[in-house]
C-alpha cells in the first residue's frame, strides 16, 4: 500500500489529540523539540500507515542515470570469461558478495607482477634498452610467461609431493638456455619467445573501455558530491550520495583488472604452458640430455645436490603432467596462490637482491643461480606474511566506501542506525567474516606449516609432565569418541534423509514404485558418496562460502534497488530505530535537514570514500604504467614505456625512500619479532630500485667467429614420385595441439617404443603437398607433367587422393599446426631435400589467411637462420677458401 509523509505531516500538525497520543518527547540529536512535528514510530504506523512512500518516476530517473546506469557500464568490464556461463555467475557473486576476499587476491597479484617488472627494469644499466633478441629481452619474456603461469591453478598433487622438485621444474622452463628439447628442433630460448609472443597476442585488449566507464562513474560521483552540497540538506541528495560511496569499492576492483589482466582464451593458454612444462620434462627424461645440461653447472658449488634434484624431475611419476589445472586469475579460485610469488622471492633473496642494477650482466652466472639456486623448503606452497598488507588494504578500501555511505546516511536526521545504515553495515560485517574465516578455512586445512620454534619447546616441555601427557592422551580418546560417534551421528541423519525423499517422492503416482524407489536411492546414494569425497575445502566451499557470498551479494542488490525506488521510506525505516538515539520522526526534516552539523558529518563521509577511491585508483593507474612494458606486443613501444617508467621512478625516489627509512623503524622490528615467533621463517632480501649499478663484471671472452667467405652457387633438382604411398597409423598421446600457432606440442612418453619425437613426414608426397597447409590454390600456375598425367586418372580416384594426402599432411604433424608443419620439416637434415625445399619454402612463410606466419615478424622462421649451409632458393652454398670452390 502506497503512503504519503507529506499527507501524514499535516493530518499530524493539525490534530492536537494525535500529537498527545503519540508526540515524541525522548532525547533529540541534532534537531530542536517541535511538537507538532515529531512523532513517535509507533504514531508513525498509527496515522500513516503501514506501506511505503515510493519516490516519483523523476527521483527514480535521476538515481537510474547517475548510478545504475554507471555502475552497470563498469560491471561490463570485469574480465568475464568467454562460454563458461556457470563460472561467470560464481565469479560474479564472489565479486560482489566478497568484496574484500577478491580485492586482496588481485591486489596481491598486482605486488607480484610489479615485483617481476622490477627485476626486468634492473637486469641492465639505467640508461640501457636492449634489443629484442639479446638476454634481456629473452629475461622480459621469461618473466611474463611467469605472470600468466601464476593466473593458473596447479595441480595439487605436484604442488604437495614435491615441492622443490616442482619449482625447480618451473625455474629451468623459464631461465634455462643450455638444456637440448627432445620434442622438437627449436631451442628453449626460441620457444619461450614464440610463447610470449603469442600470449601477449592473445591478452585481453580493452584497457580504454576500462578506464572510460570508470571516468563515467568518477564523473556521476562528482555530480552527486556537487547536487548534495549545493542543495546542503536535501536528505534526497544525500542518500544517492551515499549510495555512490557504497559502490566506489566496485570500479577499484574492476579496474584492478586492467593490470591484472585475463586471456582471451584460458584453456588454450593452459595447453601451451603445459606444453612448455612437458617439453623440459621430457627433455630431462632424456638421460643424454639431462647429463649435458647439469654438466653446465659442474662449477656450481652445490652441483651433487642440484643433480639429485634433477633426477627427481626426471623420474618423476607420470601425474606430473597436466601441470596447470584451471584458470584462477581475478580472484576466481579461492585460496590461489600461484607460482610467481615463492619463484620471485627465491630468485630475489639468492642472487638479484644482492647484485642490484644490472644483475643480468654476467649473463651465465645469473642464469646459474635463477635455474638452480636456493629454493625454500615448502616450494610452490609458501605462504609470505606479507601478504597481510594486501588484505589490509582491501578492507580498507571496503571500510572506507561502506564507511563513508554510514557516516551520510547515519547522521542524516533522524539519526540512529536504520534500514539504510544498518544495511550498509550487514554487508560490511559479512565481507569481512568471509576474508577471515576463508583465511581460518585455510591455515587449519593447508599443507603449509608454519614452523614455530617457541611453541614446539613449550609442548616437549610439558609432555615431560605426566599430568600434562595424561591430559593429552585423554584428550586424544575423546577426540576420537567425538569422531566415531559424529560419524554413526552422520550416518544414521543420510539414511533418515534418503528415506524421506524416497517417501515425497514415491507420493507422486507410477508405475512401477519399486524400479523408482531404487533408482532415486541409488542416485541418492551416490550424490552423498561424491559429497564425501570432496575435500574439506572444497565442502567448505560449496556449503558455506557460495551461499553466503551470494546471500550478500543478492543484500547489495536489494540495497541498490530500496534506494533506487524508494522502499526504504517506511515508518520502520525512516524512524531509524534499529539503534542508537533514533525511535521518531521529525516531519519538517524528512525532505531537509536543517541540523548546523550536517555539513560537518556529509564533509566527512565524503572525503571517507573519496580520499580511498583517489589513492586506490592512482596506486593502480601507476603500477599499469609501470608494469605494462612486460606484456607490450611491439617491443619498441614497450622500451618507450620502459623509459617513461624508469624517469618516473627517478622522480620519486625520494619518497620511497623516506617510507623505506620510516619502514626500518616500524615494519622491520615487526618483521623481526615474526621471525622469532615462527611467523616468518626467514628473512627475505629486497631488491630496491635504483638508477645507479655497483656490479659491472668483466665481460666473458666470446670465442671469434669464422670468417665467411665468396660462396659459388650450385643448383640441383630432385624428381619425387607422384604416386601415394600408404603408411602405418600408430595411436599417440600427446598434448593437444594449438591451431595457427607455432608453438609444437610435447610428445610425451606414454607412447610405443617404435615412435620417434620427431615429427614424420610422408617422403612419397610431392614437395608441393608436403607444404601445401589449405587449398586456396588447388593448383600451381604452372602445372607439371606429373600433373598432367595425374588428371587423366578417375574422378573418385583423384578424389580419394586428394583427401588421403590432406589427411596424411595433418596427421603426421603429430598433432602440430599447419603452419609450423609448413615452416619446419621434421625430417633429419640429412634426409631432407638436398635443395632446401622446393623453391625455398623451407623459409618462406605462410601468408594464409587466419595463420601468423612467425611470431617473430621480420626473421627467418628459425633462431639461427636456415639448417645447413642451404640458401632461400633452395640455392647450396659451396664454402671456399681463398676463391677456390671446394670439393
């Protein structure tokens, strides 16, 4: 039922036995006595009703054009995942409902991207930018191919069982340049580049669209802060205001998405990090590689110790593939960690911390120590307690938007807690118990133990007492009895609960009762058998965290929408008699507020959420900025903005270092007493950005290159037989290939002995089919007699052939892309045709539509140029000495 305050108010102001039966006369805050005006809440049900005084299609308009429409515009820029509806919707209500949760994961995604920019921007001098193809750019991909291996989840079994062995893995994928693939024929190095590339192709753009629906919502914020102190009073303005500082939390986290940035295709990223993770494995099952590659490192002073290590990847069991599992980028996945972070710290603390700018100079030690050096005891599963800060800084965010709403709508006459503050505050209080008990959830269900050397000795102390060890023993049996008898509880309450569904369900009339009581047992059945399985988070997950994320996110949306239409102006909400000094209703202040302090607590809530929304967004905006060089498709571009970021950070210098100075004295001593306390286990080394360099070794003597001389050409043919040779199909298992990419596979070892990881080519084809990746042209302009002849045959024959030889050029890649097949021949060199290719095409790339050519524009499809001694034209280059043509 619709009501009307204004109606209320005169019928009140006019009915001197309405104001003796229900006028207010309790204690006021803000506002001067008025009888004829103040009511008590319940006069308020009494004369006016019990419905609602909805806003006007006009008020409603202006909330929908200044917020909603905002808001929404924002939320259509969160990195939603293409085809994965359900995955959407959770990720969707973790957003909304656990606000605080996601913003620390992404912020400390954030940390961890920016610590790797770091290291990039201090491998070389100051005044240094490095080509693409040198150590550094190859450092560069390594350390992006890292950030987007830490938006993935890894697989537990791994991650558990073998720890060091499963970083250490990671750490020669990433930095190694000396270990031979067994795979295919490019060297590790070209492979990571490719990668990157691909990858960096394969980012998500966007970024502008981001930031404009952001300056759309700065823009409505503006507004709202200009009409409610313009119209000093008005509770109208106010309100919308204060619906504004409850959602500034939401367009941070949106836009914390631009440095944090999503693929564009996550299952086919996650396929090609496995791939590089499967091709360093299988390379290291190689024995004759594997004994190669740690002979690199003979000099290393824990050689022995790094060997064993090395044979532990490589006798490793075969659920060691399928390295990453989902993507768990933006805070998806609860209690993600990812790789980057324990892979940094141990490169920081063992060799880049301590050499400083230009640590990437002696290029062979660096690459020593990022492959081999210290890794921690727990591996992959570490937990940095710093990580709290980052937490912090979420509720804080939080705390200062919902605050700042609180302060607007609480002091707001009549004062006290009601429907709009109180419900402002439900929402807080239950993002915060989500980030502390998924945090409890996971310190009680963790592998990680955190080592705490006082609270060990105090427990071997008192298990010298016999009261003490008494004590525990029986603890220990009733913890037991607890145990069974929860269990037999747990039993009999599912077997109580089948036969109750069985029994509503056999209450609709069938046929045959018996086949339908014993079908909906056994599914009954099996669903708990499945719930039983899972793992205590993932019931904790499934039975607490979803459903109260989506209760508070569905709570934000009915706040959002109460504001929006007006349903908050009720007697029981407009009385504000949750708490606090409210219980009436001061008619002459519904609509303004005359109260000399409003201005004082609307200023207040005001700059609450704008001061967070201003330092959150130019905390974010900068580490986009210095950040985004990793992941710049153009390289020349991305040394531009590497420039512009290291003249930043020149500029303020100084400020980092008076917090660094005001740190030493503040967060160090609390660093120290986590260490004593077993909080921490160590202490970790920092690497701090300067832009001068003490480590300048020597450079290492590099070996001369021969001299090449005048070659004389010398052509030769090859005639192929035209006819088709069938071969024997073998079953393989392999990692799935990559369309239009020329990124290979790993073949892994799980196949037949008689299979080799080389990639077969048919050497019956003809030389153009062998090539051929489509049939945009059926035919060659010039068509030879071979061809000629060929035509006379059947229609269905030449049919049959034709999609035989198709079906022969794709099946022999062994699962590789069209593309790269045309680009490299399997074949050993020596098998292949001794004029390079048919007209070169060993060299020319692929100009088909939907393929790239090279990820590396501009450069022959291999690292070293072309295998031999073989020119482009299928040309042979006769080397000679002194102008005499050789033998």
């Amino acid at each position: 039922m619709r009501i009307s305050f204004d109606d209320c108010a005169i019928k009140f102001s006019n009915n001197a036995t309405l104001q003796h039966l229900y006028g207010y006369h309790g204690p006021l805050v803000g506002i001067k006595y008025n009888q004829t005006t103040q009511i008590t809440r319940a006069g308020c049900l009494a004369v006016c009703g019990t419905g609602t005084d909805y806003y006007t299609w006009n008020d409603v308009s202006s909330t929908l054009t200044t917020w909603i429409l905002p808001v929404v515009g924002t939320m259509l820029q969160a990195p939603f995942e293409s085809n994965s509806t359900r995955r959407t919707l959770l990720a969707l209500a973790r957003w909304i409902g656990s606000p605080i949760a996601s913003l620390s994961y992404v912020l400390w995604n954030i940390k961890v991207s920016a610590k790797a920019a770091l290291m990039v921007d201090m491998a070389v001098k100051y005044d240094e930018t490095p080509d693409r193809k040198t150590d550094f750019g190859s450092m560069r991909d390594s350390m992006y191919l890292l950030l987007v291996m830490n938006q993935y989840a890894l697989k537990p079994d791994v991650v558990q069982y073998s720890k060091k062995e499963a970083e250490c893995l990671l750490r020669i994928a990433l930095f190694s340049r000396d270990l031979e693939l067994t795979d295919t024929n490019k060297s590790l190095r070209v492979m990571r580049r490719i990668l990157a590339r691909e990858l960096r192709e394969m980012r998500r753009r966007g970024a502008v669209p981001v930031f404009v629906s952001i300056g759309w919502f700065l823009f409505a914020f503006a507004l709202s802060v200009e009409g409610a102190f313009n119209n000093l009073g008005q509770n109208t303005t106010a309100h919308d205001l204060a619906l504004g500082c409850l959602l500034a939390w939401f367009p941070i986290l949106i836009m914390c998405s631009v440095v944090d940035r999503n693929p564009i295709a996550a299952e086919a990223i996650r396929k090609k990090l496995n791939a590089l993770v499967d091709h360093v494995r299988n390379a290291l099952h190689n024995e004759e590689h594997r004994n190669h590659f740690m002979e690199t490192f003979r000099d290393h002073p824990e050689f022995e110790k790094l060997k064993i290590r090395v044979d532990d990847i490589a006798n490793a069991e075969e659920n060691a593939y399928e390295f990453f599992e989902d993507f768990a980028g933006q805070a998806r996945v609860r209690w993600h960690y990812g790789a980057a972070h324990p892979i940094l710290s141990d490169i920081e603390d063992c060799y880049i911390a301590h050499k400083g700018r230009n640590w990437l100079a002696d290029e062979r030690d660096a690459r020593m120590n990022l492959v081999l050096g210290t890794i921690n005891a727990e591996g992959l599963m570490w937990f940095d307690i710093r990580e709290f800060w980052q937490i912090a800084s979420a509720v804080l965010i939080v705390a200062g938007s919902c605050g700042g709403a609180f302060a607007l709508s609480y002091f707001t006459p009549t004062v006290g807690l009601g429907c709009r503050s109180g419900g402002y505050t439900i929402f807080f209080c239950v993002a915060l118990g989500l980030i502390i008990v998924e945090m409890t959830v996971w310190l009680a269900t963790s592998p990680y133990q955190m080592n705490v050397p006082w609270l060990d000795w105090i427990t071997r102390r008192l298990r010298t007492y016999t009261v003490f060890k008494t004590l525990e023993d029986n603890t220990q049996q009733r913890w037991s009895n607890l145990k069974r008898t929860t269990s037999s509880f747990s039993f009999k309450v599912e077997s109580q609960f089948i036969r109750l569904v069985v029994w509503f369900v056999l209450l609709v009339p069938t046929r045959n009762r018996r086949a339908k009581r014993a079908s909906v047992k056994t599914n009954l059945e099996k669903a708990i058998r499945r719930i039983g399985a899972l793992s205590t988070q993932k019931k904790w997950e499934r039975f607490f965290f979803r459903p109260i994320e989506v209760f508070n996110a569905t709570w934000l949306v009915y706040i959002v929408l109460a504001q929006t239409f007006g349903w908050y102006k009720t007697c029981d909400c407009v009385t504000s008699n949750w708490a606090g000094k409210g219980g009436y209703l001061d008619f002459s202040v519904q609509d303004t507020s005359n109260s000399v302090w409003v201005l004082w607590y609307w200023t207040a809530g005001t700059l609450m959420t704008g001061l967070v929304l201003l330092f959150s967004m130019f905390y974010i905006t900068v580490e986009w900025c210095q950040q985004s060089f990793l992941s710049t498709e153009d390289y020349d571009a991305a040394m531009d903005g590497l420039r512009m970021t290291r003249d930043y950070r020149l500029l303020t210098y100084w400020f980092r270092a008076i917090f660094r100075f005001v740190s030493r004295f503040t967060f160090d001593p609390l660093e120290s007493l986590g260490v004593k306390l077993g909080l921490i286990r160590s202490r970790q080394k920092t690497l701090v950005w300067t832009k001068g360099h003490t480590y300048d070794p020597e450079p290492r003597e590099q070996p001369p290159r021969p001299t090449r001389h005048e070659a004389s050409p010398s052509i030769e043919l090859t005639m192929y037989p035209d006819t088709f040779r069938p071969r024997e199909d073998s079953a393989m298992q392999e990692t799935p290939a990559m369309a239009h990419s020329l990124f290979p596979p790993a073949m892994t070892t799980r196949r037949p002995p008689n299979e080799s990881d080389a990639s077969f080519t048919e050497p019956t084809l003809p030389i153009y089919e062998q090539y051929r990746t489509s049939d945009e042209s059926n035919r060659p302009l010039v068509r030879r007699p071979s061809d000629v002849h060929r035509s006379h045959a059947a229609p269905a024959d030449r049919a049959r052939a034709r999609g035989d030889g198709r079906r022969r050029s794709s099946e022999i890649t062994e699962g590789r892309s069209s593309s790269e097949y045309m680009l490299f021949p399997a074949s050993p060199p020596a098998d292949r045709p001794v004029f390079g290719g048919w007209l070169g095409l060993s060299t020319v790339q692929n100009r088909q539509r939907y393929q790239r050519a090279n990820s590396d524009p501009g450069n022959p499809p291999f690292e070293t140029g072309i295998e031999g001694d073989q020119g482009g034209l299928g040309i042979i280059v006769d080397e000679h000495v002194g102008g005499q043509p050789g033998p």
